[in-house]
C-alpha cells in the first residue's frame, strides 16, 4: 500500500511539474509573438493569450524586455 501511495504523489508531482512548465511556455510564446508584433496566433489557448496582453500592456507602460531567446520545444 505504501509503494502505491508513493507511486501516486510521484505521479502527481511529475503532472503539476509538467502543467507549470506547459503554462509557462504558452505564456512566454504569447509574450514572444507580440514582441514581433504578430497578432495571436493560438486565441482559444489562455495562456497564450495572457503573455500576448501582458506584453501588450508592458508596450502600452514602455516596459523593455530582458534581453532572452524564446526556444520552441
């Protein structure tokens, strides 16, 4: 019972690691294609939606980005 309880937190561990890394991809992605003044390319994902605004709204405050290379998968 014990090696199962410790089979599923790991489970759970790795799926929250991999939902934080997937969240923070399609933000940045978002961020990245307003950069290059592209309109949103992914409008049903959210994440990606709210790095597109967020950049957006950093361009509307005249905030300049750290200077950093988006990586595709």
């Amino acid at each position: 019972m014990c090696n199962i309880t410790t089979d599923i937190d790991r489970e759970i561990d790795f799926l929250m690691q991999e939902r934080d890394r997937l969240t923070l991809y399609w933000f940045e992605l978002g961020e990245a294609d307003r950069t290059c003044n592209l309109p949103p390319s992914y409008s049903e994902n959210y994440w990606y939606l709210l790095g597109w605004h967020d950049r957006d709204y950093q361009i509307e405050i005249a905030v300049q980005p750290e200077s950093s290379i988006f990586e595709h998968f």
